[in-house]
C-alpha cells in the first residue's frame, strides 16, 4: 500500500466484481454459483497479508524510519488537496475493533481490524477462516531494511524485534517475516542465527542486489540456505525488494502514462505506475534463475523459497527458458543439476498471483499447479475486498482438487505446522 509515496517521504527507493461473505458455518458467495468453499474454512494458507500501523505507531514498529514517515505523512494531510488528505487519513487512523465479516473484508489500512495488534488479526484470521497468514512490513520498511546504510541495519533489526514480539502471541498462525539484509553475509548470517533463536520461521530477502556483492549461488551464501533449510524457515522475495536491480529508473520517465504517480491512495489498482507493475518481477525472476541453475536447490532439496505480491504469469515461461538453457549446456549443468530446472521450481518454489490473474489459464497452459498460493494482502486496498471469491473464480473450473492446492496444499510448503 501506497509505496511509492512511502518510499518517497523515508527517503528511499479490477474493480471488485464479487462480494464474500463469510457465512456461519459456510462460506457463501452471494448471487455466484462457484466452488465449496466449506472444506477450507478453518485451513486457508494465507501467504500474503501486512502489519498497518497507524502515523501514532510507525515508531514503535519501525524506528527511526518509522517516525521519518509518520512526519512526512503529517506533513501530506496538510498539503494535499482535500479529497487526498481525505483518502489517506482514512488509511491512517487508529486500529478498528469491530470483527464482522463486512468490516473485516472491507476496510484498509491502519484503521482494519487486526492491521497492527497481533489479539486483534489473531480474531481477523478467525473471520477469514484463515489457518495460518504470512504477515509482511509495508514496503516503505522493507526498502529502508535492505539499504547498505547503518540506518539499514537498524531498521532491519527493530522490525525484527517488534515482529517477533508480535508473533509471540500465536508462533503457528501469526508466521511474521522477518528482513534480511544481505549486503553483508557475515552480518545476515548473525541476524538469521538470532530470529531463529527467537523463533522466527520467515525471512525476506532483498531481490535487486547481489548478496554481498556475490551470486545468491556462491557457495558463501550455502551456510544461509542450510540454516533455512534446517530450521524450515522460508526464503521469501516480495515486491519492494528490487530497489538497485535496473541501472537507471529512467525507462519510463516523460512518460505520463508510464511513470504517474498515484493519487487514489485508496485504489484497488493503481498503487504504483505501469511501467513498475510492468517491470517489478524482473529482479525476482533474475535471482530466482541464479538459484535454480547455480544449484542451490540441488544441495538444498527442501529448501522453501516464495515470490510473493509479485504476480505469477512470468512463471512458467522463466521455467520453460530455464529448461533450454539448461539442456543447451547440459555438458557444464550435468555436475551441479540432476534434474530439469522446472522440476526444482515444482518442487522448492510457490508463487502468490494476483487476485484478478487467470490462475487456471496459467495451469491449463503450462502446469506448476504445485506453485501457486493463495494470498489476500490484508489489510492493503490492492488486496480487494472479495480475494476468495476472485481467486475462486479463478480456480473453479479446475475442481476441488486444484482449489485445495490453490487455498491449502501448496501454501503449507511456505507455512509448515510449527
């Protein structure tokens, strides 16, 4: 939510068509003939949802950045025009307490029920019918946590302090993702052994730049992907970590349509400009090849890796390139890969699509029904107010079987039982 305005102020880098209502004890579609939602009530894996603190709590999440962007927002309310400052105080305000389905599915931003306290999402999650929920920062966080500055680090460090502190409350259900920024890997390497130790179980990297100036596959990075793999502790990409990946940001700059910025803080879809939509999975896509054919899934088998909030149609034609690349240098490949490279992303990878991606065209088309997930990027306005009624429009015509992997099945390589 609100990302590049966020970015901006710390100093750093489909329209709803359906309505869910979660009805006792079913789930109910109003006026839709679609799929048995019951079986999943209860076991959804939600691989995508945001701690929201309102301006009066950014500190205490966030630090020295978080003051920096609640002062900068205060200073917005007062200079925006009128219909914005509208908008963006509506996103701002204090944690709402009231828990029915209405409100729960419906308000965005800090004023969500559960957007900040972890008692109050640990009851979203009950009106959700969510089992288990990756819970993320806001991007504006995660893009000051990645930066190679001791204001980085700190801003790394206190997320990951007040998260841990939040997921206390219900380690299983509240599978908070800790920052890790690798631009040291000494120094990431001690923050992983100290999240764990605190019981952390996910860890989100940063896409755009080379861990310690080395690829994600050099054999210094081995003893991170161990200690992950050990410990069942997710791997996990999200959008807002490319920062650095694209040598200028110029491509879409005297652009109007390309390179806007956002002004409906409230939108379900323009959050960020065409051209960055168009081009955020570029440094996902680029790290998640260096793994799979630098071998790191090989030596790793069970290593958990996610791509999420980052879309999934470049899925399956990175995979299909992967295998030409691969065969066309079987010779070099043969002693580092025993298998085809799209059988590792079958296997080690889950991706998160966008509510409105055509989910069963993807699986119809190519396959990897094994990676996609579902997620509602709670308490974000981009998430929608009906994700399970899309993501089951999306799914239907596949069956019960693929909607279990699309809702249940797949998310729990990401979210193991603790």
């Amino acid at each position: 939510m609100l990302t590049e305005s966020m970015e901006t102020h710390v100093g750093t880098a489909t329209a709803q068509t359906r309505r869910v209502v979660l009805a006792s004890p079913a789930f109910e579609i109003r006026g839709v003939a679609m799929l048995d939602m019951e079986p999943f009530r209860g076991r959804l894996i939600d691989l995508d949802s945001h701690i929201q603190p309102s301006l009066d709590d950014y500190e205490a999440a966030a630090g020295e950045v978080g003051a920096r962007f609640a002062a900068s927002m205060r200073e917005m309310l007062l200079t925006l025009p009128a219909e914005g400052a509208r908008q963006l105080a509506g996103l701002m305000g204090k944690e709402g307490s009231v828990f029915s389905e209405e409100v729960v599915w419906k308000t965005k931003g800090a004023r969500a029920p559960g957007a900040f306290s972890a008692q109050g999402r640990l009851r979203t999650l009950d009106v959700m019918g969510v089992q288990r929920a990756l819970i993320f920062s806001d991007p504006a966080v995660q893009a000051t946590a990645f930066a190679p500055s001791e204001l980085g680090l700190a801003t790394m460090r206190h997320w990951n302090d007040f998260v841990l502190e939040f997921a206390a409350h219900d380690r299983d259900r509240l599978r908070v993702a800790a920052l890790l920024n690798l631009h040291d890997i000494d120094t990431a390497t001690a923050e992983l052994e100290l999240v764990l130790g605190r019981g952390g179980r996910a860890f989100v990297l940063p896409s755009g730049a080379p861990p310690g100036g080395l690829s994600p596959a050099h054999s210094q990075m081995d003893r991170i992907w161990a200690r992950l793999e050990q410990a069942r502790a997710p791997a996990l990409l999200h959008i807002g970590g490319e920062q650095g990946f694209l040598a200028s940001d110029a491509w879409g700059r005297g652009v109007d349509h390309l390179d806007f910025r956002p002004h409906d803080f409230t939108s379900e879809t323009e959050q960020i400009n065409t051209y960055a939509f168009a081009s955020f999975h570029y440094a996902p896509q680029n790290f998640i090849s260096t793994l799979v054919l630098g071998g790191v899934f090989e030596r790793f088998p069970d290593l958990r890796f996610g791509a999420i909030e980052l879309g999934a149609g470049w899925l399956a034609p990175m995979a299909e390139r992967l295998d030409q690349v691969a065969e066309l240098f079987a010779r070099r490949l043969a002693p580092v890969l025993s298998m085809k490279p799209s059988d590792y992303i079958r296997r080690n990878l889950r991706i998160t699509p966008f509510r409105f991606e055509p989910v069963a065209d993807y699986i119809e088309r190519s396959g990897f029904a094994e990676c996609y997930c579902y997620s509602s990027d709670f308490p974000h306005p981009e998430g929608g107010s009906a994700p399970l009624a899309e993501f089951s429009r999306s799914i239907e015509r596949l069956g019960s079987d693929a909607a279990e992997r699309l809702f249940v099945q797949n998310g729990q390589w990401i979210l193991p039982a603790l």
